[in-house]
C-alpha cells in the first residue's frame, strides 16, 4: 500500500539515502533504492554456494554475482535504467524469486520487479516541488480499473479481461456520453495483468486526459490533453476449444498454426462484449488497437486485415520488425516485411490505407537495438511506400516496461482527435 | 486463463487421470490434481541436496519429504483436502516458491498457490452433469470486480480496494436503485487481493445473489437468495502518517497502539469514499462488516464500536476468539472474551443489542481445533448473555480459505433480509 506513497514522498530525501523499493513486499527492507539510482539487493540464503541476480537488461544485461555476508547475500547496482524491471535470483543454479518482492506475471512465471524511480524525482532540489511521474496517481478524479470474466465459446475458456473507465465515466453528467475504445495487448510470457500490475496503465491514463503534465516526460504542452477513452486489455494466449491443446507453451501460441484464435476472440467476442457492457462508440471511427512486442505483432495482423473495426493503430517495440536474420534464429518462416505484400496487401494502396487509418504509430526504445533498429528501416519502407506514420524512439530504455509507458504516454493523446 | 475451465471441464475424465492443477501458470504440468484429490508436486532442482514441500494445514499439516528423479524432485500426497492452499518448496532450508503455480499474497509475501478440486465436481459419473462449486463462475450474468485508488489522509498513504458489484448494478432498469454493502476484509499477512484471487469473492458472492445453488455446499434450498449488494475489499494494514513506522511487521500491525488507524480510514474515508462513488444505501441499515482471521477481530473491533454504522456483522475463524493461553504464547495481552465488559461493553446491554444488531454470524472450521473451540466456548458464554447469533462449523476445514470461502456462502444470504 505503501508503493505511490514511498515513490513520491519517501525516495526524495537525498542522493546517499537509499529506500526501500516500492515494488517490495510490506515489511522487506530489500531491495533498497538510491537516489542515484544505484541498488541494493540483499537475500538470506544460509546454504547456498553462489548466488546471482538475473533480470531485465536495463537492470542487468548479463548476470551479477551477489557477495556472501554472513547468512546474507548482496549486490549493489551502480546506477540502472529508470522504470520497471523483472528480476530473480539464481541460487546454484535454481532460479528463485526474491521473497521481498512483490511478484509479476512474466517470463510465463511470476517474476520478482523492481521499480526504479525517475532520477529528477529524486534529486534533493525537488523535494519541495515533486514531480509526479506520469504512471503514477495525481491528486485529482480518478479512473477505475474493473474485471470481467467471460466465457468464450470459440476457446471453450472462460477469459478474463480489465477495463480502464476515465474519471468521468460514472459522473452523473456523463449518463449519455459514450467514449471510443483502446484495445491494448500485452507481451509474450505476460498476460492481462501486465499493463495494470507494472505498466501503471489507469495512472499513466488518468494523467494524459486530466493534462497532468508535470514529469518532463510529458507530451508537449499542458494544453494537450488526451480524449476520455475506455481501455480494455484481453488475455492475448488464445487456442480454438477442438484444438486439443490445452497447454501450449505460450511464448509460442502466437505462432502457432491456431493463433488466429486470438484475433476471432478480439473481434467475435471481446469487442461485442465490450460494446454490450459500457457506453462506446460502437465503431471504427471509436476503435484503437495497440500492443507491445507480440501484442504489436497481434495488433498489425488483427488490426490490419479487420479494417472495418478499427481506425487506429499503435505498435510499441512491435516484434513484428524483427529482422528476417532474428527471425530465423527464432525458427519463425516470417519473410521480410513488405507494404506491398505484408497482411494481406493491407498497406499496398496508400491512398486508400491513409484515408483509413487516422493513426499508425510505432515506437521501441533506443536500448533495444535490434527492434529499434528494425523498426527505423521498417518505417522508412512504408514512408517510401507512401503510408503516413508517426514514429517514436524512447531515448535509453530497452524492451522493458518503461519504454512502454512511455509509448502509450505519447500515443494516447493522438488518439481520437478530430 | 484456463483456471475455471480446467476446475470444470478437464478434472472431469476419472479417478486415475491427473490434471495440471487450475492455480498453475499456463504451461505448467505440475503440480498435478487426480480426481480422487491426490496430487503430485514435482519441481526441476538438479544441484539441490534435500526439498521439502511445506504449506497450508489442509495440504500437509508438516513438511513433507520429495524423492529425487534424476534432475527433479517429486512427491504425491494421499487425498488432501478440498479448497485453496497455500505452498511452497523448503530447498536445503531456502524457502522457494513453485515456478509452476501463480503467486498469491499470503504468510506476508507472494507464495505459491494449490486449489484441490470438490471430489464431487471430479467424480467420473458427474461427467454429463457437472457440478460447478460455488466458488466459480456459471453461465448466466457476472458481476465485477472495481479496482481504485484512494489518497488517505490518515495515512498519509495512496491505498487500494476492490469492489464487487452485482450483475445487475449496471442494467439500465437499476440506475435508480441503491445497493447494501457489505465491508470484507483479508487475513494477517494478506491483503486486499486476497478475497479477489484466493477467495472468488465475486463468483460466491454471484451464485448466491442468482440462486445458482447445485453445488452441495449450496445454502438450503434454491430459493434462498442472497440480496444484491457490494462487498468492498480494503487493506487491513494502517498506521498514521506521523507515526513514523511506515515497514512495521504487517503481522503484528494490528496488535500496535495505532491499529486504530486501520478503523479511522474505514470509517471515516473508506465508507464515505464508497458512497459517494456508488449507489449505495448509505446508513447502518444497509451496511455490514465481516472479515477472517485477523479481520474478524478488527471486524468485532470496529463494528461493534460504531454501532451506529453497521448492522450486520460476521466473524469467519475471528483470531478474538483465540484461547487466552494461545494469547499469552502470542505475546497477546488480550484479556479472555467476556460479554459483559469485551468492545467497551458493546455486548454488555443483550436487549438493546440485539434490537440494534440485526445479525451476529460467527463460523469457523472444524479442523481449526483452537479457535473453533474458542468459537465454541465463546458463542455459549454469547448466548448464556443474553445475545442472539448464528454459529456455523464448516465441516474438516482448518485455516484456510475453503472455510472461509464457505463462510461467507453462508453469511451472505442472511444480509440485509427484511
């Protein structure tokens, strides 16, 4: 309960003060969080032989041996990335969640994360005039997050999904509006818990259409507030019900044969159900679809080829821009990607596609090379193509949660607009 | 996302075949559940020298040996009992959860989770008609789950709760209708997502209110409705901004001076927060309080002291009702339970009581010997003064959450009946 609480008020004292992270658990003092940046790990393991913190790049791309003291077993960081990152211990061998930390559905497991805060959050001389990160609450309306289970008859599951209303939603003035939809995936090894447990998403929501734009990562002016907007974010793991798998790996279902199962849930089911439950636009002209890494993936093959549903298109580190060579390596038959060919043809008539499609954004960080790269070659090919998209590099962060944010902080507002 | 379908679909075929466990993450095949509600526990640990499987009461009430087989560890428990346990793997004396199993908030950090199917749902003869527990989703309208984010003052804190509402809170033909709430808290060393992921509070709290009563656990006949109504789900946990412990032993807060502050922020922020968000019945006739454990005693601590905002009141395992030995051993100094002088003398004044409390429900599991002998002793020393209530043992359930899950399937269909 205590995690805003500290981020905002509690990391402010001063560069050599270190807290505890707002990710831990209750009562763990570990990990701890400097000013600077840097971090503390510290874990009691009596009998173990050789411990290693393991995670995500921007906290460590390649693992740390941790230093026995006594029964305990630590490592401090030098200064790491911003924002949020999965991480673990390996002890002899076995990888083991820290008991100090919260845990996050990633990787196909639950995951220990840390969250390190903004530095100029931090730094002493704003102790006075904190800055609000913008996925984390201000003072003011708040959105809600709700969740539903469904039952869906072409996976035979019943499904879960959470839905973001803006603060206005349930006013008594707002009893005949009727707002557009984001539809907004996770990433492969993740599920629908991702964007509300680490991305922040009713926070970073909440701050875009309040015009809550203290952080220095705000979009431009203050003035530029998003539109209310529902968001609703699925379960992005889907098999047809006469499949007969029912525990597929799931950082592979997407590329299996029956991932179009996933699409025909989104498109037959979920959206219906959306439309049935809440006040939308019931249209394209209301209708966004975005994801990160996989879920980028799924949102250009879904969103693409179903034209008619959607008007707005977000990839953030979209793992469709994998390079033909990462491809490869991966086992995946993906060919190159080509506007002319690519979904369907969707992308080969520009005209027609721009007069469409109101919005194609892609973003990626510039930490994660590969897809940043790819996604700079890639967006260059439609611009040749003649397609119009807004493109975006999120500067230091790799393929992790806070380039994310960042992603949806920026496309968010864009959304919608007349 | 296969959780509840597995629960009723797959742990159908028969006694010999075994399923991954619902409480699995997606691809994991361990631990696994046999119809006759054996399970094997196997985990890959190649370098470890002895693993122990430790957890709930209900699932090995001491810790339990695993062979080794080749790279991995294993064991299968006899027929254990129905219902939610907590688990995890004690690895040459480190305690490591299942990377398997989801994660759930308990025993003050996430640990892994095992839900053990109603042998009746998993008998072979049921396989045409299934029996579907009252703890998991049927056809038919859902309700939801809210989740929101409050600043307290009192606190100093950004806290968290969960709201359910009824299937039909947000029908068009209810916008005028107001509902009754009833306030539901967590155990020591949970918290607010408990009664969400551990409990299916919204599932127990939708078949009760749609008479969806075929599982034998079911209260009386199916005509017996429970009320619509909310439940709202706070932390448990609270100490006052200027307190100056802001990492106390989350076990032990309530027993601190300042556990007050836990009943200042239900009071007089949480409440008042709930009604102005919804449509609520806003006076002690249409408010109820209850909790388990920890929140039983912080239930009878707050209720009964603000008679004046609830009417209804339910206590499921209440730890007020430990032995004044078991107290002592605690480092309690709670002096043992008398009607007379207990809560300021609430109970002191039977006829004036009982015109005032509409319902006292106090339950707790048999195969929770001390308290539900506490429970016992306490309810005659209850009734010898005077005071009506209803007293209920659920049948070889110890402290966990299948008792508690039964409790509030019993409590909640005599709430706010004329």
């Amino acid at each position: 309960m205590k995690f805003y609480d500290r981020l905002i008020n509690e990391s402010a004292p001063g560069a050599q003060q270190a807290v505890p992270a707002t990710t831990n658990v209750p009562s763990a003092e570990y990990p701890r969080v400097y000013a600077d940046g840097r971090v503390t790990f510290r874990v009691r393991l009596p009998g173990a032989k050789s411990v290693r913190l393991e995670g995500g790049q921007g906290l460590c791309s390649s693992p740390v041996t941790m230093t026995k003291d006594q029964d305990y077993w630590t490592t401090t960081l030098a200064p790491v990335v911003m924002g949020f990152h999965y991480y673990w211990f390996n002890v002899d061998g076995i990888v083991m969640n820290d008991p100090g930390s919260q845990t996050f559905y990633g990787h196909g497991r639950q995951t220990s994360g840390i969250e390190i805060p903004d530095p100029q959050l931090i730094s002493s001389d704003l102790v006075t005039a904190p800055v609000i990160p913008f996925y984390a609450p201000h003072a003011g309306p708040q959105g809600q997050l709700h969740e539903h289970w469904y039952k869906s008859k072409i996976t035979g599951d019943w499904r879960r999904c959470y839905v973001y209303t803006p603060p206005a939603y349930f006013e008594a003035e707002s009893a005949a509006a009727r707002y557009p939809v984001l539809y907004l995936q996770h990433g492969a090894g993740e599920d629908e818990t991702g964007w509300v447990r680490q991305g922040g998403v009713n926070f970073i929501m909440d701050n875009v259409i309040l015009g809550n734009v203290s952080s220095f990562f705000a979009i431009g002016p203050a003035t530029v507030k998003a539109k209310e907007m529902l968001v609703v974010m699925g379960n992005g793991y889907a098999t047809y019900a006469d499949a007969g798998v029912r525990n597929a790996d799931p950082s592979e279902a997407y590329l299996r044969p029956d991932s179009k199962a996933f699409g025909a849930v989104l498109t037959q089911e979920l959206i219906p159900f959306i439309d049935r439950t809440y006040r939308t636009v019931a249209n394209r002209d209301g209708r966004a679809m975005a994801g990160l890494s996989m879920g980028g993936s799924q949102t250009m093959a879904v969103a693409l080829t179903h034209r008619d549903l959607f008007s707005h298109i977000g990839t953030f580190s979209g793992a469709q821009f994998s390079t033909p060579a990462a491809a490869q390596s991966a086992g995946q038959a993906t060919p190159p990607f080509d506007p002319k060919t690519s979904y369907g043809g969707a992308l080969a008539n520009a005209e027609d596609f721009n007069r469409n499609i109101r919005l194609l954004w892609m973003g990626a960080g510039t930490a994660e090379s590969a897809l940043n790269n790819a996604l700079r070659e890639n967006a260059d090919k439609l611009r040749a193509a003649g397609i119009k998209l807004t493109e975006y590099h999120t500067p230091g962060t790799a393929h992790e949660w806070q380039t994310w944010r960042l992603c949806l902080n920026k496309f968010a507002p864009l959304l919608f607009q007349a």
